[in-house]
C-alpha cells in the first residue's frame, strides 16, 4: 500500500479523481497549473504543491492527467519537473491521452532514473470519475500495475491490461476513433434521412430495434434531438484524439481513410467555433450545410 | 383480405418470405427470372407464372424483392412487365433496395393505371425472413399501408411508416450508411491496434463495457476473430447501397464525407474480390495492408 | 457534306456552336426548351422548331447540348423525341456531358432505327465555342466520326477518337475528376499556407516555378486572388459531372478516394449556395471555416 | 563571405550540394551519420567531422539537409549537436523538410545561443541540386537570408523569401500537397479510362492541350507508361510530407479533407510496399485493385 499519492492535473476528470483519492484516506499531494482549481483539493485535506517536481519529490504514486503531449512533455522534462526528482521505485500512471509514441520515450527516461511509469487512459466520462466507476486501459509492466492496483481500484472499477508501453494508449485511441467515427455517421445518416422527410424519431426508433444500434447513439440522440450540445466531452478534445490516432496509424503503417475524413469533418465543426461544446456537435457541421436541423418536439 | 398474392424475386430474402405467405394460406403466384429457383415455392403450393405480367394480372397485392434499380426497373416498365397488366385497385409492396428517385417515378406510373404502389425495404436479414421477423420501413399512403398490412404480418413483426413515397427507402439507405460506416470503423480501429500489439479480444471487451459498444459489433466480431466470413450480407450489395446512398445524398444536396470514404473502401475490397462474401470481409482489405490479422484463438 | 443540320440546346455552349454553324452556310434547325433562347438564331438565319421530333425529322445530323442526363434521356426518348423521328441513316452529335451508361442505351436505341450516334462532349469553355475552337472527345464507330467530321471541324480544331460508344464521355469525365481536384487541391494548399503567413503571390511564384505548375491554377489563380467568381464554368455542373465520374467508377468497379472526398467539398460549396459561380469558388468553402481569405491587393 | 561552411547530411540532395560548396572554392567541413557517405566529399577537398557539434564548432554557416523531424532534433539538440557548440553570430540554414512548430523551438534554442536559424526547404530534386538550380523557400529573419545570399546562390537560382520562421516550410508543406494530388488524382483518372478502355496516351494527348496541363503530369506520365517508378522523391517522403502538413493543418485549424484522403491512398502503397519508389507509384495501388495497367507500348 502506497504511504503516499500524488496528482497532477485538476480538470474536469482530474477534480473527482484526486478527490476520491483523499476519501479513500491516502495522503494526497497536488499541483494544478492554475493554482485556483486545486482549493476544493486543499479544503479536503489535501496538500498543494508549487511544481511537479515538488510534487514528485515525496510520492510512491504520481497520477496525472493533463490535455495534451506537450503538457505532459513539460511535466515531465521541463524546468521542475518530475524527471528532476521522482523517486527510485515510483510509479508514474499517467492518464492523459497523448501520443503513444512521446509516452513511450518519457517511459525510457523515467526507468533511467529507477522510476516506472504506466500509459493508463480512462474511459466513462466525468460521471464514471465522480463516481470511482472509470475503465482504464494499461500499458506498461503487468508487475508495475498489479502493484498500483490498490491506488486505481478507488478511481475505477475496470483495469485492463492491454500490454507493453504505450498499448493503453492504442487501445485508446481506436476507441475514439470509433466513438467520434460513429457519431459522425449518426449525423450523417439523420441529416439525409431527415432532409428528405423521414422524422428523426422514427428513424432512431428503426435503428434500435435492429443490429445498427449503438450505445453513443442511444446517448447523445437525446441531446441531440434538443439541440443540447452541453460538453460531456469536448469536440477538441476528440479532434485532438483523431490527429493522435492518425499520427500513430502513420507511425504503424496502417491506412486508416474513413478517421482521416471524419476527423476534417471534427475539423470543420471546429473551425466553425464548436470546439468547446460536446463533440455531438458535429451534427451542426452537416446541418448549417444541409439547411436543416435534426431536432424533435419534446411530446406534449 | 386480399384475394390474391403475387410475388416476384426469389432470392435469398424472398425465398423464404414468399414461402410464409404460401403456408398463412394466400393463394400465392410467383415469379423468378431463372425458373428453378420457383421450384420449392412450386412444391409449397403455390402457381408459377413466366412474367410479371402474368404475376400482375390477377393479384390484390404484389410483393417484389429484387437485386437493384435496373432489376425492379425491367419488372414494372419492361416487355411483360407489371405496368401492362397490373389491375386499377392492386397493390405493388417493393421491398427492394433501390433508388428512391426511380422509385417514387415508379410510383407514378402505377398511378396512371390506378394501381398503388408502396416502398418497404426491410432489415432482419434471411434469419428474419424465414421466421416472419423482419422490420418494414415504409414509403407512400399510409391508407394503402394500412389496408396491407394483414399480408405484412405475415412477413415481419415491425412495420414502420416513415412517410411519403422514397422515405421508405430513404430510412433505410441512411441506416445502411450506418451499419457499413460501422463495420468499417471497427476494422480500422481493431487493425490499427492489433498491429501495435493489443489483443483484438482485450479491445473488445473494454468496447462491449463501453459507450462505443455497438449491436452490429457484438454480431460480427466473433466471425472477423475466426476469419469467417460465410455472407449474411454480400459486401457488393452493401457496396450498391452506399452508391445509392450517394446519389441521395447527391439529389437531397448533402455532403456525406465519412460515407464517400467508406463507399471507396467497400470498392477496394470488392476489387479485391470480396464481392460475395459478408461486408464484414471489408477488414481484408485493411488487413493485406497492415501486414496483419484480426484473428482470436479459440479458447482451448 | 450534309444537307442539312439540327441543334437541341442553346445555352452557354450551345448558342455560339449553333451560330458558327450557322455562319459557316449550313441550313440548321434549332430547339430549345425555353423558346426565347433561339431568337438570336432565327435572327441569324435558323429555323426553330417546336420539339426535338421536329427537329429531327429532315436532319442528316443532328447536335444535341443540354444539361443533364434527364434531360438527354427526354430529348430522345420523351414525347416527341428524336426517337420517334429520326431518319434511317441519320448522326446525332451528343456534346451534352452525361452518364456513359446512359449514352450507350441511347446509342442502342438509336440503332435500332438505322441512325448512328456519337457521344462528344467538348471542353474548351464559352470562349473556345465561340472560336470554333473545342476540343472533342469522341466515342462510337469511327467511321461515323468521319462522316460528320465536316461539320464537327467548323465547331473545334481537336477531334479525338477515344474508342466505343461512351468512351468520349470516359475521357471528359476523367478529366473532370483532374480538373475539379486541382482546383480544390490548390485551395486546401493556399489556405494552408496564406493561414500560416505565407503571401499567395509568393506561393505562386514558387509554384510556377516548379513542377507543381498547373495550366487551370495560372488561369483561376487572378480570379481567386481578386475573389472573382464569375462562372466560366459552374460549380454545380463540376459537382455533376464529379457525381457522374463516381458512377462511372462504380460500373467499372474502381476505387476513386480521392474523387470522392473531393465531390464532398464541391458538395459543401454548392449546399453553402456557391452553385451557381465559378467551381473555382469551391475555396470559399475552406476559406470561411479558416476565418481568411485568399486575396492579393492589385499592384499600385 | 563566410570564412567557413559546414555541411550536415550527405544523401541524394545534400552529396550534390555539399559538393557545389567545394568547387566554388568555399572551406567545407562535412558530417554524416553514416560515414562512407562523405568520402565522395573528402576526396574533393571537405574536411569530415565526426559529429555535429564538431561541424559547428567552426562554421560561419552551417547546411543541414536531413530525412525526418526526429533526426534534425538529434543533430540540433542531442549530445555532440549543434547546440553544444554552435557560435554566437553564426547561421542555422535547414533544408530539411519536417515540422513547422518543431522547426521554430529550434530556431528559439539557437536564438538563445546567439545564432540564427533559416528554415529553407529546396524544390528541384537531385538534378537541380547537381546543378545547383534549386529553388529555395525561406522563411526567418530577412536580414539573416540577405547576409548568406552569396551562400544560397551557389546551391540554387531561387532564393524566395516566405516570411518568419516556419514560413518556407509551410509554403514547401503546401507546394507538396499539391504535387501529391495531382499524381494521385492523374492516377485516379487515367485507371479510371484506361479500365473504360480509353487509350492512356489518347487521354493525355487530350489533357496536354487543355487547360488540365500540369507540368509534373508532363513529366511523370512517360515513366508511369513505361511502368518505371525509379525513385526522383520516394513515395515514402511524399507520404511523410503529407503527414507534415497534416500536422501544420491541425495546428493552423484548417481543414484539408482532399490532402486527407490522398495520405491514405500513400498509406496504402506504402504498406504494400512501394516505400522506395518514386511517389508516381501510388498508380500501382490503384492499378492492382482495378486489375489493369495504365501502360504504353513503346512506338515501334
């Protein structure tokens, strides 16, 4: 059992993660780059550091969670950074969706100073995080995560191995590349059927009744049919994913043609200023152009 | 009630469809452009014509379920086609996938006769037909549907009215989209990750506990890991639906990105000969690439 | 040398090909579907005729322009069509650009008539049929093709013999796909760059310098830089003949990606309401969503 | 005029180049990875160093021309690079071709040592380089260029002047996307008709007097009609030079759906192993799934 936690990161994800953390009663210590989101963190008890380095200093466990590579990059190689003072035997479980490729050389660099590190994207939204009901996806030493496993068993409650570093991260992305895909063709399925007459219920009503059904559709068809674009998770977020996915389908070799066009249409929607609203609102990508909107009265 | 059936394609979805009007007690008459595949109909019960004007002349309600739009084209307008014979008051039901342009002008010319005519694709597969399970998504009067249904009941359990002429059709071509788009994606996802290593059976596993988690996946998956694809649905006849999709998509004035890149991809593996086999083969195509296979050993 | 000559179509092209006829001493009858458009003809010595029956029945040859493959498909088999008066021995002349499928069925059904038919769409734009100066790609028997040469030389200076009936129509439809693809290649190169910070004048200097160099770029480029849209050629009529290409490609079972991804933008373009102008306005579609425009100032 | 010139990266561009230095008479010290690539330089007079931190140690100016991002950081940032030793006043000319952002972070650690940096991708291939003809796109500072024009003017005719740093290799990025769909949209084209039964010189012979010119279409179609893919630019940094701009056209938020699709139809060849080939052979996908060759008998 770890003596002591540390987490970087404080984000939509990050906020109930650290938190559920202190609950579980492990001595947290975290560093946020605005300082301002981790005073919900310090009232519950828990420490705030100044750097990530500081951070690291002390810590059995580093968990992070940040936006992107190059934070990730900073975190670890910048000026106080972690590199600077993690521990021999520390694990690092990043979190983060990043490129496999970065994760993977920010491994090497850790197991030069003693340090482990586990690639260990989630899955299940800010819900499943409040919650402690995450799935995360393991790369890295099966060893190294059977020893955190304590630690992720209060942040989730699914734990797959996926295999060496950097295959959370792959198992990953696939996943996004198939969520945003199916979501894309959602709106293109609804906006055609939809312009030419069909009423978008009756047509959701079809899907779900036969082999074309899919979860995400189950999901967001309900906020979409509102015109509620509410961030669950936001669109750049998931164009962000697609670039990762391509870039590592570039680095294995792999054509990928569908994810290359349906990320320029995520693209698109983005340049169209939706980057911060739920990644559904792709739909209204397809819909400006079409000229109509895939909406249903609420019943009366 | 209707007096008199008739029905024309016997494939591998009217075979069986025909069959359950034969053994509700219709008087039924078919029609197959190659004869011998009548011939189980024949032994059922039911009266072979030569034509479908012969089919036409005496029926309350025609059924026709045939391979594509120049098929169903021939039958209605062709020498001995239904419009020479068809009687004013009958009922045309195709259940055929084709354009719903040719369709509604289809229509049109029944009219002229004072016939109706209705467009009823279906989904459910031959699994479906032969147990009377299919859904009918339904285009034209509703009155008319209406007054057909006890015959519809005989095939199918759900019968969807989406509206006018060509919004049977149109339901459908959009769900086809989906479904193709689907299996698609699930092939780039899984190919891109095995290749990086992941196991295909750890990502499916996080997928089915997951939003991305999609019907037609749970049904074709385990067939892709055994590298069994026995048709269920021919890759070139979902390859046909993504063309006629497009040219919806074409007259209704609304870009399709993702499915125009799909499309390419179905005519990649039909070029590569896998025409004949389930759409699901579609994986190949990525797969000779890659250098790979989405294969799972049985579990001993 | 023929008796006598008959023009369907005078629109943009039509008009000044029919003129030069005219001009060149032949006795020509013209039909147009909106009749005002053929007094400038019958100002300048042609007969106008009420139907394209009309127009066929004392014609040797007879040249037909018109928008799309429905309205081909009219003027030939429609009430009063060319079918049902066209003369044993006669040549119809089709510049229209439609499916080749199509044109085939025409060209059968002509045959059976006694009367041959060509299909020759032309390229060139308003200004080479103003000159006499297209270029004709010219599918069906040879011999027929020489037949008519005479008049085809007072119309163009190139006549290219592509092979069978609908290969004249293969060879435009090809070039299209290059054309149209230029085009917007060019407007995803220059928005990149010009968003960057790179001057387009600078870009294109570069270009024209090297191997990039493309003969359609030299000529767009002025326009696009002063945002001149005025149509040469229509928007909506490259995203119809990039339709027809895609069928084509379909019959002839050959994957085209990049074709389709980029009858998705001209799809964009001309659902943003840019149907209408140039297909060089195709970049409006990239340059909206970029938040810039690539323009030059006009030197002092 | 610099007193000394180091070069770094002897391959197809830079043996040439590297040489040209040589006979106008200027000091050259060279580097490369693998050795016996210099020795052609030794024998003409270069000193060799054995790392880059040795070539720099000395140089008024240094020329870089290497394969990849990955390895202009190496040679940049890494141990015995040029950071190490570079001196303050001296000038970082990378012909390279990778990564706008990454190429700017350079440009800033050598700004920090008291150096500048040009990013100056070349256009032109090995023959313009042995005749030191190529084109240069520069992007930095404009007083920096002006100072090493005597330099540049050895290597290349053209020395265009793109803007701040990152600037040369945008417009380099942009110029190879086009160049890259215009060989991939030839190709799409000219399968397309030939399968059609068009003979491919017939379908240049049309394009070449048309405005669908484009200079390397003139250049490649002799090669690709003789089935000669001897590598000018090898397909597989063509497809990494469609990755970089996909890469730029994230970061600009541009979307660039034809650039996207055309990657993946390079993916393809690439993975099935036309890596080393001239970029032309992305026709051999096409060709092989099409079951056709678009080929020319030599004229007898």
């Amino acid at each position: 059992m770890p003596q002591s936690i540390s987490f970087i990161g404080l984000g939509i994800m990050g906020q109930p993660m650290a938190l559920n953390l202190v609950k579980a009663g492990f001595p947290v210590t975290v560093f946020n780059r605005t300082r301002r989101k981790a005073e919900p963190l310090e009232r519950a008890g828990a420490r705030v550091a100044s750097s990530p380095a500081e951070v690291a200093r002390d810590a059995d466990v580093i968990i992070s969670i940040v936006s992107d590579t190059a934070a990730m990059e900073e975190v670890v190689c910048g000026k106080d950074g972690i590199l600077e003072a993690i521990r021999s035997g520390a694990v690092l479980i990043d979190s983060s969706t990043i490129s496999p490729t970065v994760s993977r050389r920010l491994a090497c660099q850790l197991a030069a100073k003693g340090a482990s590190m586990l690639d260990a994207p989630v899955t299940g939204s800010k819900h499943g995080a409040e919650k402690g009901e995450l799935t995360f996806m393991i790369g890295g030493e099966r060893e190294v995560m059977e020893r955190v496993l304590p630690v992720l068993k209060v942040l989730g409650k699914r734990h797959i191995y996926c295999g060496e570093h950097g295959l959370g991260l792959a198992a990953k992305l696939a996943m996004n590349c198939i969520l945003a895909t199916t979501v894309e063709i959602f709106s293109e399925g609804f906006v055609l059927a939809t312009k030419a007459g069909v009423p978008p219920e009756t047509l959701l009503e079809i899907m779900q009744s036969s082999l074309a059904r899919a979860a995400i559709v189950d999901f967001k068809a309900p906020f979409v049919f509102k015109g509620d674009f509410t961030p669950y998770f936001p669109l750049k977020l998931m164009h962000k994913d697609l670039e990762l996915a391509m870039e590592a389908a570039y680095a294995q070799n792999v054509p990928m043609p569908a994810t290359a066009a349906v990320k320029e249409v995520y693209a698109g929607a983005k340049a169209q200023g939706q980057g911060d609203r739920d990644y559904a609102a792709v739909i209204t990508f397809l819909e400006e152009l079409a000229g109509i909107q895939v909406r249903v009265a609420p019943a009366p």
